[in-house]
C-alpha cells in the first residue's frame, strides 16, 4: 500500500521530503547527500510499513521515511546506487518481519 501522503524526491544535490499526514501539521525538509552519515532500515510485518531512518551531521535525530512512500522505492534504489547501503543488506532486510539492518554497520 502506498502512502500518499508522504512524497519523496531528490536530485544531484539532496532528498526532498514533503510530508501533509491527514489531520496534523505539513511540513518538509531537505536532506543533502553529502551529509548523510548512516541509514537503517526498520523492517516491518503485514500490518506496518518498512522504515528508513536517515541520520545526517547536521544533527543527532534521524529523518524516518516509509519505503511505502511515493518516491520510497526509488529513493532506496539510489541509496544503494550512492553506495549509502548495501543491496545484499537490503534484499535481507525485505524479507524480513522483524529487525533493523544499517550501514555502515557499527
């Protein structure tokens, strides 16, 4: 199932999230590719969508997107193809229920 409300883009130069979740706030944020540190993905099960969690030097949190996202696959796919994670790791962590697979790995 898509989330439509959640979009995600890039281009050479950063991640555009824009997030309009029915009944809360809208916002969103640019995330450029150089400061990206780590990413890990949150597998999930029937009822819950797999997770991304991109962390960056700009600060300690992490920005969590839904690979169920619009742009959510095409994104992953270009996290792998920047080499930002392992596709092994992926194809792993899409078959699994349960579990968080990042890289680089500690």
């Amino acid at each position: 199932m898509t989330i439509t409300w959640f979009h995600v883009s890039y281009d050479a130069d950063v991640i555009h999230l824009s997030v309009r979740p029915p009944r809360q706030d809208s916002w969103s944020v640019d995330l450029p590719w150089p400061s990206i540190v780590k990413v890990c993905w949150r597998a999930g099960d029937a009822d819950t969508s797999h997770g991304l969690y991109v962390f960056t030097d700009l600060g300690p949190d992490s920005v969590a997107i839904p690979t169920d996202a619009i742009g959510g696959p095409e994104l992953l796919a270009e996290l792998i193809r920047r080499d930002l994670f392992d596709e092994a790791l992926a194809s792993r962590a899409a078959k699994s229920t349960i579990g968080l697979f990042c890289w680089p790995p500690d």
